[in-house]
C-alpha cells in the first residue's frame, strides 16, 4: 500500500516537472520580449501580437505539455487544448497588460491647444474738441 502511494507521489511530481520547465521558458521569454518592445517602441496595440510571435516556439512547447498533463488527467483532448489556450492567453494578458500601462504613462503629454489670446477693445481715439 505504501508502495502504491509512493509510486503515485512520483508520478504526480514528474508529471508537474513536465508543465514546470515549459511554463519557465516560457514565462521568461515573455519577459524578455516585452522589454525589447520597450527598446523597439512597440505600440500597446500591437503588443500581444509582438509578445506571441515573439515566443512562438516556448508557447507551442508549453501548450503541448499542458495538453498532455490534461489528457493525463481524464480530459477531452479538445477540452484539453481549450484549457491551454486560456492558460496561455492568461500569461500573456499580464505582461501586456503592465506594458500598455507603462506605454501609457510614459507617453509624452498631448500638446494642449494654446488658449486664444484675450481681445481687448481697442481704445477709442478722442477727437480733439
């Protein structure tokens, strides 16, 4: 009985340590790439686009580990690769979010219209009486 639960306590551990360096490579990589889009002045538009292109291969990498642990653990393979999907737009949500925050607040100011100069009433000339 030991045994068994020992066997299964290792399993479980080998089976996080699967999603685990996946989930690091790509983690980092996002932020590494939000801070060369912070070089590269990459619009807060465009920046999930930059951050997922960016990381192409970690991204893959991480979502066939999380399939695979999610079949592991009973789903649907389609369930499965839905659940990654939300996996991974959660992690690049975050850094997106902090990078138009960023882009937002170190925007140079709008230039404020110059108010129109008052017009006074010209002085009326006095005629000599």
């Amino acid at each position: 009985m030991i045994a068994l639960l020992g066997a299964s306590a290792l399993v479980l551990a080998a089976l996080q340590a699967s999603i685990a360096a996946p989930t690091s490579a790509f983690r980092g990589c996002l932020h590494e790439a939000a801070a060369k889009a912070t070089n590269e002045k990459v619009s807060g538009d465009t920046i999930e686009t930059y951050l997922r292109n960016a990381c192409t291969v970690q991204m893959g990498t991480l979502k066939g580990a999380l399939v695979a642990f999610r079949m592991k653990n009973g789903m649907t393979k389609k369930a499965a690769a839905d659940d990654a999907e939300m996996t991974i737009e959660d992690y690049v949500a975050t850094p997106a979010d902090n990078y138009k925050c960023l882009a937002q607040q170190n925007a140079p100011a709008k230039p404020q219209p110059a108010a129109a100069p008052a017009v006074t009433p010209a002085a009326q000339p006095t005629s000599p009486q």
